[in-house]
C-alpha cells in the first residue's frame, strides 16, 4: 500500500527528473499508465490513513479499537486452529472491502485478535479443481479476480473457453470467501446464479473449538443455510467449494438511458415479476445492470447475450484489471470554464484560492493540482478536506465518470471474465468515502422507484452525489437465512457517499443520509451485509429480527450451536444500542 503523499511524492520526482532530461535532450516517455490512468484525477479527492497493526477496512476510515492484539496473518490451516484455540475472541478477516468495523473486528479489548486470511495457502497451488463435480476447492486467500483469471485458463477440447462462476461481483478485488459470507452480487436472476453464496456447494469452516470442518449442501442442508451468509458470526472460512460453469462469450449491449427510462423498466420488471413469476422476471433482465448518474439524470444500461462455449466471435479484453487502459495524452473532461467555478482554498482562515484555467486539462495538470491541494491540507487530520469533491459541481463530477464509464464498459464481445460491471480497484484506495447497498423487493420496486425520485427532487438530494448508483437485480435465494432476497428477487441500488470525508468539521452529507432512511421506512429496503449500517440514522440501522422475521431466529439457533462462547461475536456495536447480534426477543 502507498499512501497518497507518497503517490504525489513520486508523481514529482518523475516529473523533476523528465523535465531535467528533457533540458538535456533526452526523450522521457510518459508516466506509466497504473500511475496516470483516469483515475488519477480522484487523487484530488483523497484522503490518508495513518497504517498500523490493526485491522482497517481498505480505505483505512473504519478502523478496530487499538486495544486489540496485533493481526495475524496464518499461512496455513494448522495456524489458523491454533490461533482460534488460543485467543478468547477472534475474527476471520479478508481484504477489508466493507464499511464497518462490525464486520471486520475481533472486540474491542486486548483478549481480541483479528486473523487476516491474506496470506492463507497463497498461490494457485492450493486451488483443486474437480471437474466431475464442475467445482472448485478456493483458498480464503483468493481474490476473485484470481480465481476468475485461473478459471479462464482451464482451456481444453471440452471447454474451449475455459470455466467461470455464472455471476461475479462489481468488487473482484476482494477475497473470493469474504465476499460470500457478506453475500456479495453482481446482477444475476439465473437459477444457477445469483449472490455468490448461492454459487457456494461446500464450506471448509474453523469453528470455535478450533476444529476444521466440512459443509456441503448435500451433507448439511440445514447448516449451509445459515452459514452462506455468516458475516463471520458462525467461524472462520478456510476454503470456499465454488459451482462453476462452462465459459463462453457474451455479447455486451449498452444503451443510453435518462431516470424516466430507469423507472419505467423497474416498473416493468415489477409487472413481470407479480404477473408471471420470476421465470419470466429472468427471461427479460437476468444481469441487466444499470449506472444511475443522478446529477445529471443521465442513465446507462447494459445487456447481456450468452454466445455459446463454441462461439468463434473474437472476444475483447476489457484491461482495467491489468491497467491495460488507453493512455491518451490529455483527459477529456466535461467543459468548466475558468470563471465557472473558483475551489476554496483547504486551509482555514486563508483567502488563497485555487482554479482550473486550462482546457483540456492534461495528466500532469491534474497531479500538479492535487499536490497544491494536498501540501495545503492540515496533516494533522486523518480525513480529507478537498475543496475540488466539494466545490466542483455535482453535474461536472457526473459528467466526467460517465465518461469514464463510457469508456471502461463499451458494447462489444466480452471473453465471461471481462463481460460482466467491475471495478477496477486502482485508484479507488486514494479516495475515501462510504458505500451503502439498499435492496428493495421486487414487487413494489416500481413504486419504490418513482417515490425515491420524487423525494431526491423535493429534497434536493442530487447535490448530495458524485458517483453513480448502480442497480442491479438478484434472484430469490429462499436457502440462505441472512440473504436479502430470502422471500423473493430484489433491486439493489449502491449509494457511495463521496463527500462526508471531505467536509469540515462535524459535518455530514446529511441528505444522502436521509434518502438511506427514507428507503428503509418507505420501501422495505434492506442492508447489504458489507456495506455501511452505523452512520444511518438509528432508526435505519440494521434490524435482524425486523428485516429477517422467522429466519432471524433460525439464524440464532445456528449461533448458540456452533459459537455457545460467542468467540466469533466480534465488535457490531459490543456494549452499545447498535449491538447486532441480539436474538433476545426470539
């Protein structure tokens, strides 16, 4: 990991010794494209983390109490046990892609330790794949970018394009077995796809007395419920059994939508789904994903056609997972006139200011903008105040990740790998913000959609956006206790809040708050398992028992069961109202 000074600390010494060479005569290429590619502009939205022992989320803002022991980073099985049976609360930790400490941290005292699984039988080595039983043994140290990548290599005369999992994630970029206890998505209605926990067939877990053991769906049906989503409440996942499937093609459509356009195909997918079941929900939308870029109302949708394993169409490598970007020269951005917008300088009490005067704004601009702004910041801070996120115009942020967008995900024909929405985590580790996912039943997302509109219109919510909401639509998934769409498929909308970490003071994005609140009391909106739950208002919070009724319960008695010394209990709020792990009303 680098911090972001040092990012801008390099960026100047490039700069200093191209431009001494260039005095000498020497040709100097540009700056590499991991270090200059588009999303170096968010560099001016950064925030820093001060690194230390303990576990934080990726992003560093969501930090575990000091008080814990130091991590530790077993690299094998007989290492994991042992630490579980050593330590009085424990907690099996990943790549840290989610936005509370609940998730991610052992308690909050020096009996805590907190077990990164990172460096767990690293390498493909570890992986087995059984081809009679079209599944895949996976480390808990995978990412599911490897595993992708790994699968797409399994070419032979009987899968000529190799295997995949049917759906995957926007985030690939995080461990494979965290992302299915939190039921991380993409937008998948087959009946073979869905969450990536529906794509599970075995579970090797270590479980509170330290002993390793084997889950499969056909073994242990009733355990596999509760522990496809787990959260980590139920033990440490050691190895993920993941169903896989005969690669292929995929013709990828994309199409240019407005919020009326939006609305009216959620409407459509409620009436399918109401009318004629959601057979025929999937038939007309299985992974159709949408970008809602909400300053601008401006929408983008993207379609999906299998081609068959045998397809001879030339398949496209998408690149932003290798960095493998265009490397333009200049970045197009929307047009800002140097009298449109003048930022306010970060520093309290100055009347200095800062401007972009310069169309188009080149690479080096940006980067030279970005350490004005970062050498002006109060380094005492651990979040930052950037007047750019904040000042800049909402429509001009939209703008330009549309753009952006445009150019990550265009039409064409896509090896299954590189079809699907997915994000390349370059770049996004510089920028600090929170990310929620509200998932709102299918039945009345319809509804849901034109009375999220009108309340962001009379509240002025759009202001409160940078980046697109993402939309997508998961299948019913009635064999997992803590699913989202345990009763029935649902819409699931994903809220970053870009601007809260840049805001001085006490200060917080407080309309995106309230649209977060306005969606859990008016539209059934669940939370997903990952995302952000504590900065809601606390009527908003997580609610087990209101969200999951009967299963809620169900889930508990797996609990008393498998962890009777709650040492898998972890932070979620320990001592405080906000403790979610409560079953005493069932």
């Amino acid at each position: 990991w680098r911090t972001t000074q040092e990012v801008l600390g390099a960026a100047a010494r490039r700069r200093s010794t191209r431009n001494a060479r260039q005095g000498g005569g020497e040709q100097v290429d540009a700056m590499p494209t991991k270090d200059r590619g588009v999303w170096a502009v968010l560099l001016l939205v950064t925030a820093w983390c001060r690194f230390a022992q303990c576990w934080k989320n990726y992003q560093g803002q969501w930090p575990c109490k000091p008080e814990l022991k130091d991590d530790v980073y077993p690299e094998n099985l007989e290492e994991v046990k042992e630490l579980v049976k050593q330590n009085r609360y424990v907690k099996g930790v990943g790549s840290g892609h989610s936005w509370d400490s609940y998730i991610g941290c052992a308690g909050t005292t020096s009996e805590a330790v907190n077990i990164v699984m990172t460096e767990f039988e690293k390498g493909d080595r570890h992986v087995d794949l059984d081809l009679d039983d079209m599944s895949i043994k996976v480390p808990a140290s995978m990412m599911t970018r490897d595993l992708l990548r790994y699968l797409d290599e399994q070419r032979s005369d009987q899968y000529p394009r190799g295997l995949s999992l049917r759906s995957y994630p926007w985030w690939i970029d995080q461990t494979l077995c965290g992302a299915v206890a939190t039921g991380t998505h993409g937008s998948s209605m087959h009946e073979d796809g869905g969450s990536l926990s529906s794509q599970v067939r075995c579970l090797g877990m270590v479980l509170a007395d330290g002993e390793y053991k084997k889950f499969c769906e056909d073994t242990h049906p009733e355990e596999m419920q509760a522990l496809r989503v787990s959260a980590g409440r139920l033990g440490i996942i050691a190895h993920c059994f993941m169903k896989v499937i005969p690669s292929e093609n995929v013709r990828v459509s994309r199409q240019a939508l407005n919020r009326r356009g939006l609305i009216r195909d959620v409407e459509t997918m409620e009436e399918l789904f109401t009318s004629r079941g959601e057979g025929a929900l999937a038939r007309r939308f299985d992974n159709t994903q949408y970008a809602w870029f909400v300053p601008t109302d401006s929408v983008q949708k993207w379609t999906y056609e299998l081609q068959g394993t045998r397809s001879t169409n030339q398949s496209l490598n998408r690149g932003i997972g290798s960095y493998n970007l265009s490397n333009p020269e200049t970045v197009e951005l929307p047009e800002l006139r140097a009298d449109q917008m003048v930022c306010e300088n970060v520093t309290e009490g100055s009347n200095e200011t800062l401007s972009l005067e310069r169309q188009p704004v080149s690479m080096e601009d940006l980067m030279e903008l970005a350490e004005e702004a970062m050498s002006r910041q109060d380094n005492s801070s651990s979040t930052a105040r950037d007047p750019l996120l904040l000042n800049l115009p909402p429509s001009w942020w939209s703008d330009r990740i549309e753009n952006l967008f445009l150019r990550w995900y265009p039409s064409g024909t896509f090896s299954y790998k590189d079809a699907f929405l997915q994000n390349p985590t370059s770049g996004t580790e510089y920028t600090t913000y929170d990310q929620y996912e509200y998932s709102v039943p299918i039945s009345s997302a319809g509804r849901c959609m034109r009375r999220m509109a009108r309340f962001i219109d009379r509240n002025q919510v759009s202001s409160a956006f940078r980046s697109p909401v993402l939309v997508r639509l998961v299948k019913a998934e009635n064999n997992i206790l803590l699913s989202n769409t345990r009763d029935e498929p649902r819409l699931y909308m994903n809220v970053n809040d870009d601007l809260s970490y840049n805001m001085r003071g006490d200060q917080e994005n407080e309309p995106l708050r309230e649209l977060g609140h306005f969606l859990r009391n008016n539209c059934d909106a669940r939370l997903h398992w990952g995302k952000t739950k504590s900065t809601l208002p606390r009527s908003s919070d997580l609610d087990g028992e209101g969200d999951y009724q009967d299963t809620w319960c169900d889930f508990g008695r797996f609990v008393s069961q498998l962890d009777p010394t709650k040492k898998f209990a972890g932070d979620a709020g320990r001592g405080s109202s906000r403790y979610y792990w409560d079953w005493s009303e069932c």
